[in-house]
C-alpha cells in the first residue's frame, strides 16, 4: 500500500542523516581537550600501567575510524557505550532521562497548538481587526523572547511573587502516589499539571508563536483558496468552510512545521530544564558537557538527533496521510 | 533577444542595475510606509548606533588613550560609568534598585550589580556583544550558505545530493545542542563568545544553503542562465555573476530575520555559561549571573531580558516589512 | 555568586575536596574596617539553636522530612568506596562509625566503647567495640566487621585508598577487639581517620555482592536504606530496631537534590520541600526574614586559596610579584561585600575551625603576615619585577571565585597591568588547566582560584596542597620552598605527636604566608534552611554530616 | 428565446467598489443587464474589466475591502441586493433584500450556481472528488447522504466521466485539468440551479479540451434548460456559445447586443478592437492589431469616456462626455446598446469637435478585413470593418484582401 511504501522510504531516507549525525558528534567528542582518562580518575594517583588499561578497556589507543567502526558497531546492537563520569551505561541513563523531556516537549507543543491554532484561525478570519492585531503583537513578543527568560519570569511572577506554583521540578505520572507521599491518584494527577504548567509555558511559547504565525498566514492563505470560494458559492455555512474545507488545508504546513520545530523544542529543552531544575535529556547533557564525558555527549546527541528525524518522519507520514496527494509521489 | 543580452554580459547589463537601485529604494519606501515595519527600523538603528559607539568606546578609544587609567568617551558622558570596571574598595554600592525604587539614585538608573557595576552601562554595553554576535554568525552562515547553497543547486545531481545530506545531518541535531559541543571542544573546554560566534555562523552554514538552493533552482531555469551556459561562460562565472546576485533579495530577508534567531540562540548559549564569559558586558550572560540574585534582587533579571527582547522585536520587524515589501501577498 | 555553567563537577570529599559553595562553622575575624556601609560578617555561631523536645514522642515518632541536597549524588553508597559528600550524606544515617564527630570537629565513640590504646609508638591501635549492635540483615556487628572495614580500602582499591595507605594490618582480637596495625605513626590517626564507617563483612564478600550493597547498602545506623531512583532520590526509613540511644523521631527522610541555588530557594520558600542545603549570600537576609523559614548555619573546615605558578618561566615565580598581587586588592572587602553571610576572610592557610583543636595565633598572623589591600606598595612590588605589558590569566570556577578573579584583574588593570584577565571555567577543564597540567606555561595560568575541604588535622590542607608528592593531583603550584618546607611537611605527617607536629606546621604555615605560593583567602560556612516546623535540626561543619538528623547533640522531627 | 416579458435575473446600476489604501476602485460601476430563462449571456472584457466582480455580486460574494455600494440585483422577483434611500438621506438595503443567510441557503447552488475558472485550484485537494460533489448536493437539494451520493455519480457519468462510481472516491490531482472542470460542470448542474455563472470555465484548459467542454456545456443547457451567465475574455467562445453578449470595458458595460448584431454590427470601438486583437488562422500575425495601450486602472478611470485613451475614433469631446449605455439600434424586437457618441443618439458632439491627434491615420491604417476562419473552436470570428460606417458580415469574412 502506498503509505506504507511511503514511510519506509522516509525511513531509508533518514538513513544517512543518522549515520551523518553519529560522524559528525563523533568527530567533534574526539576534539575533546584534555585526556578523558586523567578525568575520570580525578584526583588519583595513578600509574602509566592502569591508564594504560583504562585506554584499552575504551579502545582510546586505536585510530580514529577504527574506533568509530567499533562504535557503531556497538550503536547498531543498542550500545551507546558507558559514560565515564558516571560510570553507568549511557542507555540506562538515557532511558531513565528520556521520560520527562518527552513529557515536557510534548506539553509543549501540546499547550502551542492549543492555543496557536484558535489564535490564528481567529486572526485569520479578523484580520487587521483588534483582536488580529493583538495576537500579532502576542506572536511577535513570542518569537522574540529567549525561553529561559519567559521562565525565569514566570517563575518570579508564579512561584516566588505569588507562590502559585512550584519553581523546579516535576512530578512524574507514571510513578506511584506513594513514592511522593500523595493521598493518591488525583493527587498526583494535580501535582504532575502543577508541575509542569510553567515549564510548559516557557518551552511552548515559541512554538505557539511560530505556530501561529504559521497558522493565521496559512488560514489566510486557504480562506482565499478557489475552492473557499467554491464552497461558498455553494451556499456551504462559513463555520464549515472555516472548520472543514479551509482548515484541513492549512494544517498541512503546520504538520510539517511541527516536525522542523522539534529541532528548537529540543533545543529549548535543553534551557527550560536548566531554568526549571528537571532532570530530562537537556539536563544530562549539561552535565554531560561540564564534564567532557564524551561518551555521554555522542549518546545524547545521537538520541536527539534521532528524536529529531523520527519527529520528522511521523509529522511526514501524518502529512502523507492527510494530504492524499503525497502518498502518490504527485507532491509538488 | 535574451541571448543577444547574455552574450554581451561580461558585467550585467546596466539595465538591471537599475532597475535592481530601483528595487532597493521602492523596497525601502515600502518598509518605510509600514508603520510596525518602521518601528523596527528604529529600534534596529539605535541598537546598531549604541554598539557602534560602545564598541568604539571600547575598543579604539582604548588603542589611543589606554584603558581605565585614561581617557574614554564613556567618561565624557556623565551617564555611562566603565561596564567592566568594579568600583574599589570602599566606593559603589552593591545590588542597589533600579532608581524608581525608593533605595534607588538616578546616578544608576537601572541599580547596580552585585559588584557594584552601573547595570545601565552594562545593558547598553550589552548591545555590541548580541549585536557583533548576531551580524557576524549570520554573515558566516550567509557566505558559507551562499557558496554551498548556490554550487549545490547549481551543479545538482550528485553534488546536489551529497550537500543536502550534510546539510540535513547539521539540520537534524539542534542548534544550541550543535553549538555547545562544538564550542566547547573546539575551545578545549574554555569555551568564549569568538567560538560561540564561529560555532552559530558555521551551524546556519545549512540553513541558508538550503534557502539559497531553492532559490537558485529556480533561478537556474531561467532563460538568461540557458543562454549564458549555451555560449559558453565559466560555470563559476555563472554563479558569481548570475546565480548568486538573483537569489538575492529573499536570502537577505532571511538573513535580517536570522540575526535574532542568533541573537536568542547566542542569548541561550551565554546564559548557560558558553557565550560570553564575565565580566564581558554579555545580556546572556547577565542573565546568567542574575540567575542567582532572582530573589534578591529581580531587577538584575528583568533588564538584560527586556533588552533582548526589544532587540529580537526590532529585528523581526524589520524583517516581516521587508518581507512585505518583497512580496505582499500576505500582509497588504 | 552564581556559578558560571549549571553543574559544578561533584565535589570530592576525602581525595580531592574541593569545597565549592557550601561548607562549615563559627568565630570569625571581625571586619577591618575597609569600608563601612554595612557590610557586617555574620557569626554562625548566633544562629545555634536550642535543643527542641517534642511534647507529644508519638507525634513526632510520625515526622517525615525531605532533604533537598546541593548537587546531585554519584549514588554511591558503599562508604568503602564513596568518594562524594552527597552521598556519604545518605550513607552516614545507614552506617554507624567506629568513631563519630561531636557537634564540632571532635571525635567521640559510637560504635567503639571508648578511645583506642596506643602502643608501639603510635602504630598499633587496640579498639573494643559495644555488644549487641546489630546489622539491619539481622546479624551481629562484630570485631571482624571493623576489621574488614579498616582493610577494605587496600583489598578492594577503593578510590579512597590514599587516606587508608598506612594501615598494615587489621586483626581481630575476639569477637569485640580489634588490633589496627599501621606502617609508621600517622599524624591525623586520632583526629580524624579512624572515623571510618563499620560495613558488615558478609554482604560485601563478592564483586557482585558489592555492586549491589553500593545501591542497597546495609548498615547499623539509625536509619535503614528503603528506596532509591536513580538520580531522583532516596528514601531512608527509621531502623525501629536501632541499638543505641537516641532513638531517632524521624519516621523518613528523602534526600533529592536540585543544582539551582535560585530554584533551590524558590522550594523552601513555597514550602515544596522541607529542607535545603546551601543558602547563597544574597538570599541569606531573605530567608532569615521568612517567618516560615529557619536558617542554619555553622562554620566549616573549608578552605579557599588563591594559588600562584611558581615555576621559574612565570613572573610569579617571584614572591614580590605574589606579594604584589596580594596587595592590588581587598580579600576582606571582597568577602565583606559578597559573601558576609556565607564566608569569613582567612589569615592562615588552615581554617579557624581547624584550629580549634591547634590553637595556632591566627589573629597575630593576620597582623604581622597577611598582605592587606595596598595599590601603592603592589604597585612598588610589580614595578620592575614585571614587563608593563604583562598580561597574567587568573582562573577560576564560575562561582564566587569567579567574582574573585575579576575582581583581582580590575584591580590589577587600574593599576596599569592592562592585559591582565581572569577566565572561568569549568570544573574539569580548571583541574585540567591547572592541577593536571604537568607542564603549566605562564600562559595557562599565573594564578588559580580554588578550594578545599578537611578536617581538625592542618595535614589535610597543607600535605594536599602544599607538599610537593601532590603535585599534579592536588594542586600546581611548584612551589619549592626553604630547604625544609617539603620535609617538614611530610615528617609531621608521620608523626603522632601533636606537639611535635604543631612546631613543625607552624613553621610551614608562616614561610607559607612569607613566601605566598598561595594566599589564603576565605573560608565558606556550612548552610541550610529549613521550613520551622522541622525542629532541633543543627548544620555541622562537616558538609558530609548534613543533615544530621539525630546525634546526641539533635534529634530532628516536624511540628505539624 | 423565451419570452421578454419576466428575465430571470435582473441587474441595475450595479456598483462595487473596493476601498483600499490607495483609494477606491470602481470595478464595477454601474452596469445593467437582464438574463432571461434559458439563454446564455456573455460578458465579455479584457482582464482587470470588472467581469468577475460582477459575477460575484450577483452572489454577494464580494470579498473584503469590495463592497456593493450600489444598484439592485433582482433573481426571480426576489431581491439579492437592492437600497432604498433612508429617512435621513442614507441609502440602505431594502427590507426586502435577502438577508446573508437566505442568499446563502436559498440563492446560492440551488438557484445561481457558479464554475469557476481555474479546475486546478477550485476543487479542494484533500477531500475526494465526490465527497465535495456531494457535499454541495445534499446542500443544496436536501437529499440524504445516499441519494446525494448517487446523484453525484450519476452527475459524473452526466458530464461524461468514465468510471464515475470509482472515480467517486479518487481525489482531484488524480483528475486531469479537463476533467476537473467536468467536475465542476457537474457540481453545478446537480445542484439544478436556474442560473450558473460559468467565470472563465475554459481559460485555463487547453484548446482540444476547451472545445468538448463547450460543446459539453451546449449539450447540457439544451438539455436543462439552464440559464447561463458566460464571463470571458475569448471572443471566440462567445461567437460559439452565447445568446445575447455584454461587453464590459473598466467596470461599466460599454455594448450590449444579440450575438450576431455584436458581430456583424458592432457598434463600439472597443468592441472592434477587441475582435481585432485576436489572433486568427486566416491572419499573419503582422495584421494583428492589438489594442493600444494598457487598461487603465480601475482606481483612478480617465475622464470622459474611459475607453477614449485607447479608442482609434477618439475626438476631443471623448474626453469630455462619459456616455450611458444607450440603445443605439434594434434587431429581432431586442436592443442593441452601446456607450459610444459617435452614434446619432447622443446628439452630434461627436461630429461636431476634432480627432485627437495622430488617431485618423491609425484608423486607417487600421482597417484591414479578416479572411475566412475554418477550424471548430474559432470558426466563428470577426473582423473590423474600418470606422462606425464599415459593417462587415463576420461570417462572409473579408474580401478586399489578397
């Protein structure tokens, strides 16, 4: 069937992009300054034999390509290798950071396309009426602010001023009520919204600015669509012309836009959970970067990088599935 | 009639100049006439004319006249005080309000730093660090993406698919993420705003290829390029005379739109401590050091953000009108 | 101030302390009165509480408290092999030690019935320990089980070998006497090694058993081990069978950590959590202003030093030049304008804490020795001595060492040293520039900012930092000294004597002072907040004491 | 052609305008016309006309900044537009005038369908084709989603679709350009509208494609008896299809006739030189006379005649005089309109007042005969004959030529 010889040429696509990625984070962990060895053995007297040992037990000593080849060897069977820092498989910590930035970008994107798509559909069809102009201004402000500084703001206003809601951290729902000493489930069903509403907020922002940027240009776009006209010279009632025959068109874009902007939600990731202290991804490779655990750093950056071109390839496959012309290979 | 043209082009026809000058001056008057567009202008002017005067403060004054001991501008302007300089023992206050609190001086406007630093000289000094930041990545991405992007549409075929792998891989990994390792290993972990400048401009190095490419496929087609190559002349004369300076504009406006991207990327990168370092008046970096005062003394984390964001709107303003004005489709 | 980058690398406690926010005690060196806005030093000892007796036993027998903890743990719970104060935190509820500290840096005995006998000279120590202490397997903690804990460094090759390095032997007796065997007398013995936890032997007998008793240790302490997430937290459970008195009120403690000092602060203000480590300076008066909130804090045996490259290629390797540098600037006033909550200036190379076990005339060398802020005398000191256009690097930690740094430098620039720049990194990168660096250039650094953490033993700072075997895992400064510095440094070591000892350190303390490899800077106290519904809970100025929910001296439980 | 007496659509005075930044633009100021049952009118004009605008109207379906600011647009003795002066001496819509929503539920698909020009773009890309067919029928007809379905169908195979039942459930980029506008031929029709505006139904299609769907739409008018309102520029296709023709010259209706006195009696210049203009087999492209100049914008129309810039006849009172539409001959009982003064209603200014300058000699020059047209799509076409006074038989084609 047509979509299903669609995704797996998406996928045979993304093939070389995810071996460019590994090349290129391997190649930029082996610029690593100083000796890998000598920092994870911080502070101890060690002798030429035991470091020795170490290079082996890391295969450190082997060329270059060589120890790429092993690499990917290992990759290819689900080894991300061992973080020296931590002394712990990269997996495994990956595994267990993995839960809460999904958690938080999905949220986000979630709370953006809440709220960027009635925006735009609404200043779409006010146009440069107040209400247009006003989430304009909304969008722009959105664009042009960093993400760390709507949470640091958020944070003053919500958490420190009016002590609404927690500063740092979030509650996981997939844990058990007891763990956190809740009553139980509606409990941590408040705590985990409660938790997460800010960093949402801060990491959503932009996406639902570009979101609906997107959005009102594309709903402008499709509302002078023929086939808007069309529908209206037909006597079809403008609520479904909005709801059904503009609409569906233009989400097509935000689709697509959705998967490219996994790339900054990542990215942002990467600050909100600075700013909001969560211990996802973004985090763990901060931590991984203050201490040149470079195993580490590869793991993260192929985990994201491959994040990115699933995200990419399902919002493609999900454009395919809506947008009967892509199945077919017509996409012009 | 368009092969006659093209045979004589060793320079482009001085039609075209014209009619380019023209292009220029209609496209300005057309920003000009777009009241948010024009605000843009302004805010985008006065950043530009405040780092110029920081930076030459800075920098040539203290070629000529040295440093601290002697004479700078910024001593001849009452308001500014020196942004690294920490008072001595003994002189300044610490961490004092913003001068509409009542323990604030209207000889520190926006209070001071926990140093003691005039926090209204810091921001205005701020802006010669986003904006050189913002200008300077953005051309490195601008010629590098020009170069690849027009050779790579150009030639097509292999070269064509070979380039877009990479720059799909470069895609797929997250600025910031991309940034930081590259910063911080080509550094050798001592990472500052010169490989943070390096490591934006060469990380959009893709994403104005890809632009330029599309634009030069289409351009590519275009009668004169048939003719220029059926008689002959060099392919890269093609691309540097034809190819090159007819993707222009819409490169360009990206490039405006691009430079508060940068500046929030950079923004990012100096908060979390790999752009600029301290005491380098840095609004990232600002934010940074402010981070630990936020319940202290909020001010220090209100400023910086403000400035950034003012900043980022102006760019983008200018370059949605400027966008307009190229193609009005949208927003007449 | 603030770190620079998000994540300080973990501090090592015992071989590489490296002190950086968060450390201990009381009795400070008053201002000197450089300038008077008010920036006054606080006395931690003003902020020692009363004991607080629960009305109601049963009630507070139901308290529960979560820690919030600085920076995150390695989780490495097996004291033979845990080499960082977070999780020695957790680990010193499970673990009872042979010795315990005192509400000070003194030693008293806990699981050992009393002090050792000492023979052959101070190389054979004989301990007898209390019956009828049981593991929270249910077995018996016997003499065996001390014997193993003192040999298990050296059979295992725990990271924390070098402080056990000078035990020969460890014999059992009988059933609750040990004899500890040492290679030759070891100064800091009695004051400070044979604190060592007590591990019970049969659950550590294989690699694996091992590896699994590092994350589901099992002590004799006062708490038992319950449940631990990777990196999230830990929850320790009272050990309702606990042998010895007091019987802890605390039911359980959870232990998470949160790296942000900001966010940190935001917990305990919105009562997210119970407790919190690490007040920064500037949030002090915030919190002492919070009705809801408790402040705590108690000095520390931290010690912050600003270390010169004394190899011959780098101007510093000329004691004006230190001296110089030295006096371009105010290390009271810095102290007195950033840090007066959380710090105290230091005039030796050892912290008052410490030495309230040695009595050394710290006041009479701050007078005589200590270089004050002087522009005029730094600048006759550096006239000649240095090329005007020399640009020295000062590195540091993005903390308020950091601030140090640049602070330094602006002096240095005003008085007309234009090139100089203070740079801060990362941790791992600063050791890698610095300590590690075997051949340190003038261009890597002419001076670095950095901190550690001891004891009551003056060994631990200026064998560590100043002898010359350390060189390039503790410190970088080459220093070589008068033709007895090293020496004297290394037979006080290996001498049991306290008199002895104390002649000999304080001849190096004050050619240290004379010569400036390193000045002495400032000393960071041990911080805490807490929500005043938790009661009777005190800092200690050791920052792997923390929070010491029960001792003799407290015994924490909640009011609400 | 049915009886004069009621016309199924009646339009008056008709203006819309748009009001934008640079100022308002007139695009259809003031035209009039009638579309009886059963025939096919034509409006016919350059781009930029006003033609498509007009047609809009009819719906009220001018998009924003336009607006209908005058006039009264009558369907079936109902009003779809229509002002009356107020009490203070505003204009404001009739009481009787639909209100928005019964010009959408009752006027249009049911009564006035449209085609539009473009087949590509019209149809919406991500529903299939029948699914919209039948959307607009159950819409439009009040069936239920299965007798629409099969109405649908049927409409398809109607307009010759081969495989209607599975090309049903296909999407439009499977369709070709042909049959998209098949599609939106048999869109209009099921709806079983009295009226459809068929905008450019052709203009985008290629010329073997235009040809079977007039020949399409011929078969199924006769067939349905609908009326239709044909907007074009071609007038190839009008000679081919169209009863009575309207042509229309920066928004206003410069000659109305029956299609063959159109032809073979033109009576305004515009008109002439619009049959001159096209391109015809029996003409070397060196006797092509294209219309000089460019249609002036609609913003800011010259005074006095709008077409007088451009006209070959243009005297000095041309750009004096802005001349009504007036009947100016009549053939088989019909009028025969046109807004000219050079015709003797309008009195004698016309004759009375100079040529502008350089226009004599053109209009010499100018007057050349076309041959005879052969071929099926362009067989019916039309030459000038040179000045008012030269009357040509279209279909006889010239005959001073070589």
């Amino acid at each position: 069937m047509g979509l299903l010889r669609y995704t797996a040429g998406r996928v045979v696509q993304a093939i070389p992009v995810l071996i460019g990625i590994t090349v290129i984070t391997f190649i930029l962990a082996n610029l690593a300054p100083g000796d890998p060895v000598r920092l994870m053995l911080q502070g101890q007297e060690v002798n030429q034999e035991v470091i020795a040992r170490i290079e082996r037990q890391y295969g450190l000593h082997r060329p270059l390509h060589e120890r790429y080849l092993t690499y990917m060897g290992n990759v290819l069977q689900g080894d991300l290798g061992h973080s020296i820092h931590r002394d712990r498989p990269v997996t495994a910590l990956l595994a267990q950071r993995a839960g809460p930035t999904l958690m938080l970008v999905l949220s986000a994107y979630a709370f953006a396309l809440a709220t960027a798509i009635p925006l735009g559909i609404i200043a779409a069809t006010r146009r440069n009426e107040p209400t247009d102009h006003v989430s304009r201004i909304v969008a722009l402000i959105g664009v042009s602010t960093p993400s760390f500084w709507i949470g640091i703001v958020l944070i003053l206003i919500f958490a420190i001023q009016l002590g609404w809601l927690p500063s740092s951290g979030l509650v996981y729902p997939w844990r058990s009520p007891d763990q956190y000493g809740y009553s139980g489930y509606p409990e941590l069903a408040y705590q985990t919204i409660r938790h997460l509403l800010l960093p949402m907020i801060a990491l959503g922002t932009l996406q639902m600015a570009t979101l609906m940027r997107v959005e009102r240009t594309q709903m402008i776009e499709s509302l002078q669509g023929e086939y808007v006209k069309l529908a209206r010279a037909y006597g079809v009632p403008e609520r479904t012309i909005l709801r059904k025959h503009a609409f569906q068109v233009a989400q097509l874009p935000i689709i697509t836009i959705i998967g490219l902007n996994l790339s900054t939600a990542l990215g942002g990731a990467v600050l909100t959970e600075y700013v909001f202290n969560i211990n996802g991804i973004g985090r763990l490779f901060l931590e991984a970067i203050q201490s040149l655990d470079y195993q580490l750093i590869m793991g993260i950056t192929i985990v994201i990088g491959t994040m990115f071109v699933v995200g990419v390839i399902i919002t493609d496959i999900s454009y395919a599935y809506i947008d009967p012309r892509v199945t077919y290979g017509e996409h012009d | 009639m368009a092969l006659g043209e093209a045979q004589t082009d060793e320079s482009h026809g001085p039609s075209e100049d014209v009619e380019a000058e023209y292009g220029w001056r209609y496209t300005f008057s057309k920003v000009m006439e777009d009241t948010t567009a024009r605000w843009g202008l302004y805010v985008v002017a006065l950043v530009l004319l405040v780092s110029t005067y920081t930076f030459i403060d800075s920098n040539l004054s203290q070629l000529t006249f040295g440093a601290f001991s002697d004479f700078t501008f910024a001593e001849t302007l009452p308001i500014f005080d020196h942004p690294e300089r920490i008072p001595p023992p003994g002189e300044g206050e610490e961490n004092m309000p913003p001068a509409f609190h009542a323990d604030g001086s209207l000889s520190n406007p926006l209070g001071t730093d926990p140093s003691g630093r005039d926090y209204f000289t810091r921001i205005v000094y701020g802006a010669q660090v986003s904006v050189s930041v913002g200008i300077v990545s953005t051309l490195i991405g601008f010629v590098g993406g020009t170069i690849i992007g027009a050779v790579s549409g150009f030639y097509g075929g292999r070269v064509d698919d070979a380039l877009m792998r990479m720059v799909e891989t470069v895609y797929a990994i997250p600025p910031l993420i991309l940034i930081i390792v590259f910063t911080v290993f080509v550094s050798g972990g001592s990472p500052d705003i010169t490989y943070a400048i390096l490591g934006v401009g060469i990380t959009f190095i893709p994403v104005f290829a890809r632009i330029i490419r599309s634009e030069v496929l289409s351009v590519r087609e275009m009668d004169y390029i048939e003719a220029a190559k059926a008689s002959g002349v060099k392919n890269r004369n093609i691309i540097r005379r034809h190819v090159i300076p007819n993707s222009f504009a819409p490169v360009l406006v990206y490039a405006t739109l691009q430079i508060g991207v940068t500046i929030l990327i950079v923004a990012g990168l100096s908060f979390l401590g790999y752009g600029a370092q301290p005491p380098t008046p840095d609004w990232g970096q600002m934010l940074n050091t402010s981070h630990g005062y936020m319940h202290s003394n909020v001010w220090l984390s209100i400023w910086p953000g403000l400035a950034i964001l003012v900043t980022i709107m102006g760019f983008n303003l200018f370059g949605d009108g400027l966008q307009d004005a190229l193609d009005p489709r949208i927003n007449d | 101030m603030v770190r620079k980058s998000p994540y300080v690398t973990r501090r090592r406690v015992l071989a590489s302390g490296t002190a950086a926010s968060a450390v201990a005690l009381a009795g400070c060196i008053g201002g000197d009165g450089d300038d008077d806005d008010g920036d006054e030093l606080i006395d931690p000892s003003d902020y020692d509480y009363e004991r607080e007796e629960p009305d109601d036993e049963e009630a507070a027998r139901q308290s529960t408290i979560e820690y919030t903890q600085e920076l995150e743990r390695d989780e490495d719970f097996d004291p033979i092999h845990s080499n960082d104060a977070y999780s020695v935190q957790v680990s010193n509820l499970v673990f009872d030690g042979l010795y315990e500290w005192d509400d000070g840096l003194g030693l008293e005995p806990k699981v050992a019935t009393d002090m050792p006998d000492v023979e052959r000279d101070g190389t054979r120590y004989l301990y007898e320990i209390n019956e009828g202490i049981e593991f929270h397997n249910g077995e018996e903690l016997t003499a065996s089980d001390v014997a193993h804990s003192f040999m298990a460094f050296q059979e295992e090759d725990s990271v924390n070998l070098a402080q056990y390095e000078m035990v020969d032997s460890a014999e059992v007796i009988d059933d609750y006497q040990v004899q500890v065997d040492l290679a030759y007398p070891y100064g800091p013995w009695e004051l400070q090694t044979m604190a060592i936890s007590v591990v019970p032997e049969s659950e550590r007998e294989s690699e694996s058993d091992r590896e699994e008793f590092n994350t589901n240790p099992v002590g004799s302490g006062p708490f038992v081990f319950s449940d631990f997430e990777f990196n999230e937290y830990v929850t320790l459970e009272r050990n309702e069978n606990y042998w010895d008195e007091p019987q802890p009120y605390l039911q359980e403690i959870t232990f998470v950590d949160n790296v942000d000092a900001a966010s940190r602060i935001g917990e305990i203000r919105a009562g997210d959590t119970d407790a919190i480590a690490d007040v920064p300076n500037d949030d002090w008066s915030e919190l002492e202003d919070d009705d809801g909130i408790r402040v705590h804090i108690s000095e520390s045996p931290s010690y912050m030093h600003l270390t010169f490259n004394c190899r011959d290629d780098a101007p510093t390797s000329d004691p004006d030049v230190r001296r110089g540098i030295c006096h371009t600037f105010s290390m009271t006033d810095f102290v007195e304008s950033r840090l007066p909550n959380v710090a105290q200036p230091l005039s030796a190379p050892i912290p008052p804490i410490t030495n309230e076990q040695w009595d050394f005339p710290l006041d009479d060398w701050q007078e005589e020795y200590y270089p004050g802020y002087d522009p005029d005398q730094a600048e006759e000191l550096l006239n000649g001595a240095v090329d005007d256009d020399w640009s020295p690097t000062i590195v540091a930690p993005g903390d308020h060492r950091g601030d140090l740094a640049e602070r330094i430098v602006t002096r240095l620039n005003e008085i007309g040293y234009d090139g100089a720049q203070a740079e801060t990194l990362d941790f791992g990168t600063l050791l890698d520039r610095t300590v590690y660096n075997e051949e340190p250039s003038p261009d890597d650094f002419q001076a670095y900012l950095l901190g550690w953490t001891g004891g009551p033993d003056p060994d631990a700072y200026l064998y560590n930092l100043y002898h010359e075997s350390q060189t390039g895992i503790n410190q970088a400064h080459f220093y070589e000294g008068s033709d007895s510095f090293h020496d004297d440094i290394a037979e006080a070591r290996e001498l049991a004597d306290q008199e002895e000892r104390y002649a000999l350190y304080e001849g190096v303390m004050v050619e240290i002072l004379e010569e400036l490899p390193s000045l002495p800077a400032y000393s960071f106290h041990n911080t805490m907040a807490s929500r005043d519904y938790v009661k009777d809970l005190h800092a200690h100025p050791m920052v792997q004491q923390n929070p010491r929910v029960v001792s003799e001296y407290g015994n924490v439980w909640t009011d609400n | 052609m049915s009886s004069r007496s009621d016309p199924l659509l009646r339009v008056e005075n008709l203006k819309t305008q748009f009001f934008t930044d640079a100022g308002t633009v007139r695009a259809v100021d003031g035209i009039s016309f009638e579309v009886y049952e059963g025939e096919i009118v034509g409006l016919v004009g350059e781009s930029g006309a006003g033609k498509s605008v007009a047609s809009m109207s009819l719906l009220r379906l001018v998009d924003s900044p336009g607006q209908i600011v005058d006039g009264e647009i009558t369907y079936k003795g109902e009003t779809i537009f229509g002002l009356e002066e107020g009490p203070d001496g505003d204009l404001r819509e009739r009481e009787d005038m639909l209100t928005n929503e019964e010009v959408r539920t009752r006027i249009r698909g049911n009564e006035i369908a449209v085609i539009f020009q473009d087949p590509m773009e019209s149809l919406n890309p991500v529903f299939t084709v029948g699914s919209q067919l039948r959307e607009f029928i159950e819409l439009n007809r009040d069936l239920s989603s299965d007798e629409a379905r099969r109405e649908a169908v049927d409409m398809l195979r109607e307009v010759g679709i081969p495989d209607p039942a599975e090309r049903y459930e296909e999407y439009p980029h499977q369709f070709s350009g042909g049959m998209r506008q098949r599609v939106l031929i048999a869109m209009a029709l099921a709806c079983e509208p009295n009226l459809i505006i068929a905008d450019e139904p052709t203009t985008a299609l290629d010329v073997t494609v235009e040809g079977q769907i007039i020949d399409l739409v011929d078969d199924l008018q006769a067939k349905y008896g609908t009326s239709f309102i044909w907007v074009t520029h071609d007038m190839g296709v009008v000679a081919e299809i169209c009863d009575r023709v309207n042509v229309m010259y920066l928004g206003e209706i410069v000659e109305q006739a029956p299609v063959d006195e159109l032809f073979y009696d033109t009576k305004h210049p515009y008109t002439e030189a619009l049959l001159n203009s096209m391109p015809r087999p029996d003409r070397t492209v060196a006797e092509l006379d294209p219309i000089r100049g460019v249609m002036p914008e609609a913003i800011n129309p010259p005074a006095g005649c709008r077409f007088h810039p451009r006209c070959p006849d243009a005297r000095e009172a041309c750009k004096r005089i802005h001349p009504e539409n007036r009947e100016v001959a009549r053939a088989d009982g019909q009028p025969h309109r046109a807004a000219c003064i050079k015709h003797d209603v309008f009195g004698d200014e016309y004759e009375e007042s100079v040529p502008l300058e350089g226009r004599a000699q053109e209009t010499a020059a100018s007057a050349t005969d076309g041959g005879e047209s052969e071929g099926s799509g362009v067989e019916s076409r039309s030459q000038s004959g040179n000045g008012s006074t030269s009357k040509t038989d279209w279909r006889r084609g010239g005959d001073d030529r070589e």
